[in-house]
C-alpha cells in the first residue's frame, strides 16, 4: 500500500508540472466536459442504456471477428470504448450548448 501511494504522489506531481507548469492544458479538455456534468452522466448512465447502445453499434458479426481473429475479448473491449466514445460525445454535446445541471 505504501508503493501506491509513492506512485500515486509521483503521477500528482507529473500532472502538476505538465498542466500547471508548462501550460499544457489541452489535453484536459474532455475531463473538463466530464467534471462540468458529473450529476448528467451519473443520470444518463442510469436512464439511458449506453450498453445496449453501444452493442447495437459495434456488437454482433465485428464482435465475433474480433473475439475470433484477433484476440478473445477484443470485441467487448470495442464495445466498452463505443459505451465510453459516446459518453464523451454525450458530455461533450452538452457543454459546448452550455446545458449543464447542477444542485
């Protein structure tokens, strides 16, 4: 427990100096999205079901290609960025419409 945390401080101050010091910023841009909807994502994870969705999109005979000629489980590893891919879509339609819920 004592090394993850060493590593943990290491990263800490990695981010720092490449965000905060050396003024590379745009990277952030889609935790920025994320941190501006928190509660909108909590919901539409909730409400909406980006699983199916996302199966829908990139499940059936590209799943079954990719779980068979490339490695066992790289179709669902496409699935779950498809479910992320629109997540970030999602965040991002939201903030740059300025549509952001708060409590």
């Amino acid at each position: 427990m004592l090394v993850a945390r060493g590593y943990s401080a290491i990263l800490l101050g990695v981010f720092y100096l490449v965000v905060d010091v050396w003024k590379k910023q745009s990277w952030c841009l889609p935790f920025v999205w994320i941190g501006m909807n928190p509660i909108t994502i909590y919901l539409a994870h909730n409400c909406l079901d980006f699983q199916a969705l996302a199966t829908r999109l990139a499940g059936g005979d590209l799943k079954h290609g990719l779980d068979l000629h490339v490695a066992q489980g790289a179709g669902g590893l496409l699935i779950a960025l498809v479910q992320l891919a629109l997540t970030f879509a999602l965040v991002r339609f939201l903030y740059t419409r300025k549509v952001f819920i708060r409590l």
